[in-house]
C-alpha cells in the first residue's frame, strides 16, 4: 500500500512537468486517479516510442523532434511520479 503522503509530495514535484505538457502539447496527466500499473504501462510505451524515434531520426533531429520532447516529458513525469510514491528501502549495515 502506498502512502497518501508520498502521494500528495510526488503530486507536488510532478505538477510542474504536467504544467509544461499541458502547455506545449495539451496533455495533462491525471495522476491523482491514476492506477499505478496504468502508469507503469503507459511509461513503458512512451519509452519505446522515445527509442523509436531516437532510431529513426537520429540524435540530432530527435531532439528537435516535438514528438520526441512529448515522449521525454510524458515518461520522465510518470517516472518521477513512480520513484517518488515507491517505498523506501531500508539502509542495511554491510558487515
């Protein structure tokens, strides 16, 4: 189970980026409702379009590339938004 706090945080650090989407392309992302596999799956896809496109076009052109700036932003805002609500792993002494 995730925490609401974690939640509201990541919604807080995440909302600036769904703030530039939503200007530049018209896309918000509505993590509030958000499943998590949903998420999940909908960073998987943006990530391969993102190599897709990457592939075709090359470095140079990809990053004048408006579809590529939309696949970096969507999948950098789930990932952000995933990382942030992920449980934290306890510190184990190495011995």
């Amino acid at each position: 189970m995730e925490d609401r706090g974690a939640r509201h945080r990541a919604l807080r650090k995440v909302g600036r980026l769904n703030e530039m989407m939503e200007s530049r392309f018209g896309l918000r992302i509505d993590f509030a409702t958000a499943r998590l596999q949903h998420l999940a799956e909908v960073c998987r896809l943006y990530d391969e379009r993102r190599a897709m496109i990457l592939d075709q076009l090359g470095e140079a052109q990809a990053l004048a590339s408006p579809d590529y700036s939309k696949a970096v932003l969507v999948s950098e805002a789930i990932r952000l938004f995933l990382r942030e609500i992920a449980p934290r792993r306890s510190k184990r002494n190495r011995k």
